[in-house]
C-alpha cells in the first residue's frame, strides 16, 4: 500500500502486498470498515499466514483517504524497539537535522493533520509500539491507527479484530488462483477440497502448497500431508490446532525441498527484509552451497512461493514472510552455521559501505543513495552485530564512519548519531590491558568516526560534544601520526567556525585543512565542500571574485567526476555571487540546478537555504508577493535544521533584506498574510513552489557554461587548479 499523500514513500524494506489475486473475505472487509470507522485504534490479530496485512491493505486502500493521507509503516524488518519510530519518521518522509527525538519529530508533524497509520508487523515490538500508539493518539486529535500484528497492544481504546481462516468455498478458489500461477489449472475436485481442510484454510499454508502443483499433483500432496500429520499428532487431527497447522504446512513445504533448498531457505533468514542476488551469493554460499548455484536454487524457492520476488528502483530483490523466515531461523540455529552466516552478513555490508562511500564521488550518486536506503535494514542489522560481538567494535566503528554520506549527504543525522557514539563508546577488546597500545586498524576507525560524529554535531547545532569529538580525534591523530584524521579534524572545526559567524578562524583552518588535503593528495565530496566553505566565507566578506573562483574550481571537478552533493552548495555560492553582481536570472537558474538537488538527497539544509536564496531573487524580479510566500515555506523549514542559522548575521542576510523589501512593497499586511500562506506548504509543496519559475536540473553532461568569463582579481588568476587535483586519488584515507 502507498501513501495516498503526494511525495510519500513506503518504509524501506517494506515487502509489496499482493492485493491483485485477493480471495473472498466479503463479511471480514465490512466488518474491519465498520471497525475502523467506530474506533481510533483497531488492531487485525490473528496467527501468522492468516492474512492479516492483506485485509488491512485491502480495508485501507478501499476507504475513502483522509486528508493526509493513508501510511503503511511495515515494521517486520524493524529488530530493534529503538527503531520503531525512526520507522515511521522514515515512512512519512520526514527530515530532520535537529537533535530532537524522532517522537518529538512525529508529534510536530502531526499536529493538525488527519491520517490513518497502518502499523504492520508489531508483535516482536509491542511495548515500543504500544507506548507509540498511546502518546500519538492522545495528542494527535485527528490520527487513527490500524494495527496488524499476532497479538492486541492491549491499550486503552483498543478494539480487536481477531481473523480467522478463509471458508471452504475460499480456501479452493485461493488455491485454484495460486496454481494457475504455476501454470497448473486445479479444479473444485475432492483432493483440492480436502487438502484445503486439511489446511484449516490457512493462506500462506495454502499457498506454499500451491507451490508444490509443478512437481505434485493434489492427491499426491494430500497424501504426503497427511503422512506428517499423523507423525506429529499421532492421528489426532482435531487437536492440531491453526498455528500447528502453518508450522505444519511450513515444515511439509521445507521437507519437500532439495538439500539445497533446505539450506539456503535457512541462511536467507539472516536477512533483514530484501536483498538483492549478490548478497545471497555471498552470505549464503558454501558449506555444501556453491555461489554459481545460489541463483538457480534462488529461483526453486520463488517459484515455491518461499521467497518472494520483487522488481524496484535499484534492481530485481528478494524477501521472505516473517513466519517463513522464522522458520528458516530455527533450522539455521539447528545447524551450528547462525555465527559463520551472520559474520558472513557482516562482512557483506561492511564491505557495501565500503563501496558506496568511494562511489558516492562519482556519477553514480544517486543509484548510492537509492541502495542504501533499499539496504538500511541490513546495515542496521550489521551494525547492531558488530556491537553485540567482543571482536566486532573496529568494523563497527568502520562501518559507521563509512556511512557518513548517509548521514551527512542523504538526512539521517540523528540515526547517524545514535550508531556513531555507540561505537564510539565502545572500547576494543585488550584495549584496557596493561601494555597494550591500539592497533592502527583500530584507531584508524575510530578516528574517523569520531571526525563524522563531530560533523554531524554540528549539523546538528549541538557544538559542546561536536567540538569534544573532533578534539578527541585531533589528539589522536596527533599521537598516530595520521594526517588524513588531523585534517579532517581540522575542517571540521573551521566549518564551525563558519557557522559561528567567526570568519577570521573559519578562513585559517579551512585553509590549513586544504593545505593538509593537497599534500596527502585527498581528494573526494568532503574535501570539496572544505573548498566551497571558505569560498562562503570569502563571499560574506564581500570578496565575490575569489569566491566565484574557488566554486568554479569545484564545480569543474564535481562535473569531472560527476559529483552532485557537493556541487550543489558550489552551485549556491555562485548564485550568491551572481545576485550581487546584478544578475537575477543567472542566480535562479543556479539555484535551480542546487535546489533540485538538495532535495533529491533530502539535504533539509541545502534546501532551505536555496528557497531563502530564491525568494530574494524573486523580488529582486519583482515579485514581492512570491517572495513573501517563498520566505514563509522557508520559516516552516527552519525549525528542522539543525544549525542554527536563521540568526547568523550572514547566512540570515538574504532573508533580511528580502523580508525589508518585500514589506515596503506589499505592506505589512499583505506581506505577513503571504508568509502565513507559504507556512501552510509542506516540504514538498514548497520545493515545488519555488522551483515552479525555474527548470529541473539538466543532465551533467548538458550543464550550461557561465553566461561570459568569470571575473578573478589578479592575484586569484595565478592559480587555477583547485584544491586538491582530480588526478589524484579519489578515496578516503580516514576511511
């Protein structure tokens, strides 16, 4: 199910449900609307397989929507009860960069508006959601939830709708549609009839035996099911009761597997929600399981209806239902491989950070972006395995500092933080024993996390353990002798500096750290943005032409390399420039090209500050009215960005002298009654908004060259190599 709400996004991970093929289940629809529209809290309850997700999609998607809105939260790839409600920050699309809570987050957002939640999966979270559900719906008047999970939340309020199996008629018309699937046509004879029973019309037990009809005929599938009733019941088939069933029809589906089919089936269950081939090649091969045959068996379980497969954004991807992971996780512990296979997912995951962290300065930007948030539940999983394992602090600290573009580049500041001081805190084993200095490896990691963590303080405007951060790496780079630490550290600190409103100290070790970068031959996103900060500092201070040309030197290599992130604040310090000079139109389309973008990577920053930009240039064009309603989709903004830099007598000038003007134009009435409406936009109504005079971002490759030569001062056209050569190398030495 999508959000009815324009821009919304399912949770990431969510499995698709197949609403198309739904069977019967006419008087359990009515009654579910009849529910929901008698109580604020309705939870579907029921065991696992009877199709509960399903009715409550059904239910949901057939409603007439609120106002703001139907969101489906699937919280079955959710193992940790802190990432309940990053979930749903997740799923509601949400951006904050704040320190604020992701509850706190939630409740802001909320607040006014009406909406169904459909909270799926819960029953391994029930207290995290319990405790969710209540506060939400005792301070958000207009929100309803939907529940779906094997047990009540057993709130106040709550009105449970327990589901049972489907009816005989329905059980037959659900197997005949399954088995037309496989090509099979299974008609209303009593083998299918009495199979069916034997189900106890259970649908995913009925399903999985479906997915038997290419191989099996019914009778023949009755008669192997019938076999292992009788070895678990001893004959007594009345006593079987429904959740024995699903186990039964899981554990017949598993012994009718091939030895391989067996084993991958289990070592699938150490993934959280999707995954894509190449992880199953890598995680679940060997031990009797060659990589060259893990697509082949792959396709074996799809076609078994196991696994399911789905095609996305970032390629064809995998999943399993919960029940049948679960069971998948009781035959693995049963083989003595759990640890080699959830070190082998470790591994994976390392190893994809890795990779996406060197090509996230590339063209390949966004397909980064887009694979690791297909890929959050398996990173989270990796990382909360690192934390649980004496030998796993170093790829934990590794793994979380390799993320920094996800929590720096893609919005995920507070999640960044939360993985980032846990390993922080962490110390490697030995680390304590008497003699026993650091490995490199170890402090190599640990640096470089403690360099992003103070990044991401900042970011945040929470600049006393930021700043504590960044001199605990400094120290430590000092004592290593690594320089790629040390000038990170030392960017780090400038970049506060520039956001203090301190030029002189930002400009001086902005500038060291550059130095520092060129001669370790650094080169990659963050060595550029330490090239675009100082160029902002020079641009404040009125120096426009050495400002516009360190931003062209990074603009050049940006579109060298087919970086977009960093190019994108580039692209904002020339539309500063360009305004100054006296060239409106110019300055739109650059801001153009850098709000396009910023949005794109959920940049909330780059985004409000772009919009602030526009509305000046705006009514520099003389559209005093736009400009007022621009600087009020702005205001909204602001609250979720962390720095505070609404108050800082440079990043704060454009909105000032907008504000001055557009009020001696429009009187202070007209021009407040604009703001009050340009409040009222969500994020993406007011991107849309501002962008609606402009284009979207052209390709890299047709970027418009500047209208006529860039003006230098002579002492900046001595150079015009940037800051650090594109020839050199493009990974991160800290990482």
């Amino acid at each position: 199910m999508r959000s009815h709400q324009p821009g919304g996004t399912e949770a990431n991970g969510n499995l698709p449900l197949e609403l198309d093929g739904f069977v019967g289940r006419d008087a359990e629809l009515s009654g579910l609307a009849r529910a929901l529209d008698a109580s604020r809290l309705v939870t579907v309850t029921g065991p696992g397989g009877i199709g509960k997700s399903r009715l409550a999609a059904r239910v949901a998607d057939g409603r007439c929507a609120p106002p703001d809105g139907v969101w489906r939260v699937e919280l079955a790839a959710v193992r940790d009860p802190e990432f309940v409600d990053y979930a749903v920050v997740e799923t509601l699309a949400l951006t904050d960069h704040t320190t604020r809570l992701p509850r706190e987050t939630l409740l802001a957002h909320l607040a006014g508006r009406r909406l169904l939640l459909v909270l799926d999966g819960f029953e391994h979270l029930v207290d995290a959601c319990a405790d969710l559900v209540v506060d939400l719906l005792g301070r958000v008047p207009g929100l309803a939830v939907l529940a779906v999970g094997r047990r009540p939340l057993s709130v106040s309020g709550e009105q449970v709708f327990a589901l049972g199996p489907l009816s005989e008629d329905e059980s037959v018309e659900l197997f005949a549609e399954r088995a037309g699937r496989q090509g099979v046509r299974a008609g209303d004879d009593p083998h299918v009839r009495e199979l069916c029973l034997r189900l106890d019309g259970i649908p995913l037990a009925i399903e999985l035996a479906a997915g038997r009809l290419g191989a099996l005929s019914p009778g023949q599938l009755l008669e192997r099911l019938d076999d292992r009733f009788r070895l678990l019941t001893g004959g007594g088939r009345d006593t079987l009761a429904r959740h024995r069933t699903l186990r039964t029809a899981s554990g017949w589906s598993h012994e009718l597997c091939t030895p391989e089919e067996r084993l991958l089936w289990s070592r699938l269950s150490v993934f959280a929600g999707q995954f894509d081939l190449e992880a199953a090649e890598y995680v679940c091969s060997g031990g009797g399981l060659h990589s060259d045959d893990v697509l082949d068996v792959l396709s074996a379980l799809v076609t078994q209806s196991v696994v399911t497969r789905e095609e996305t954004a970032t390629g064809v991807r995998y999943g399993m239902l919960d029940t049948v992971r679960a069971y998948g996780v009781e035959w693995l512990e049963a083989t003595g491989d759990a640890v080699r296979l959830r070190r082998r997912h470790r591994d994976w995951y390392v190893g994809l950070a890795t990779w996406c962290e060197l090509d996230w300065f590339s063209p390949r930007q966004n397909e980064v972006v887009a694979r690791i948030e297909a890929e959050l539940p398996n990173l989270r999983c990796a990382l909360e395995y690192c934390l649980s394992e004496p030998d796993g602090v170093e790829l934990g600290l590794l793994l979380a500092g390799s993320l920094w573009f996800c929590w720096v580049g893609c919005g995920r500041l507070s999640e960044g933080r939360h993985w980032l001081e846990r390993t922080v805190d962490l110390e490697p084993p030995g680390a304590l024993e008497p003699g026993r200095d650091p490995g490199p490896g170890d402090e190599h990691s640990r640096l470089k996390a403690l360099w992003v963590l103070g990044h991401v303080g900042i970011l945040q405007g929470d600049t006393v353990p930021a700043l504590a951060a960044l001199q605990e790496c400094r120290e430590g780079a000092e004592r290593s002798a690594n320089p790629a630490a040390m000038a990170y550290a030392e960017h780090r600190t400038g970049c506060l500096a520039l956001v203090s409103d301190d030029m002189p100290r930002a400009e001086t070790l902005l500038r060291s750290s550059l130095e520092r970068y060129r001669e370790i031959g650094e080169l990659n996103s963050n060595v550029l943005m330490g090239q675009v900060e100082p160029a902002m500092a020079r641009a404040f201070l009125g120096d426009l032409p050495d400002a516009v040309r360190l931003c062209e030197d990074v603009r050049r290599v940006c579109e060298d390399h087919g970086e977009r992130w960093a190019r994108s604040y580039a692209l904002y310090v020339l539309a500063y420039a360009a305004w100054s000079e006296g060239d409106p139109a110019r300055a739109r389309e650059l801001l153009t090209c850098c709000l396009t973008c910023a949005h794109a990577f959920h940049d909330l920053l780059g985004s409000v500050l772009s919009i602030e930009l526009l509305a000046l240039v705006t009514v520099t064009q003389g559209d005093a009215a736009e400009a007022a309603v621009l600087q009020g989709a702005a205001a909204a903004l602001w609250p979720s960005v962390g720095l505070p830099l609404f108050g800082s007598a440079y990043y704060n000038g454009p909105h000032e002298l907008c504000e001055a003007t557009a009020r001696e134009r429009l009187g202070g009435e007209r021009y407040e009654a604009c703001v009050r409406q340009g409040a009222r936009l969500d994020r993406e109504e007011a991107v849309a908004r501002a962008l609606r005079r402009g284009g979207r971002e052209p390709e890299l490759e047709a970027l418009p060259a500047p209208r006529g030569p860039v003006r230098h001062t002579p002492a900046a056209s001595k150079t015009q190599e940037p800051a650090a050569s594109p020839t050199r190398k493009g990974g991160e030495t800290a990482g």
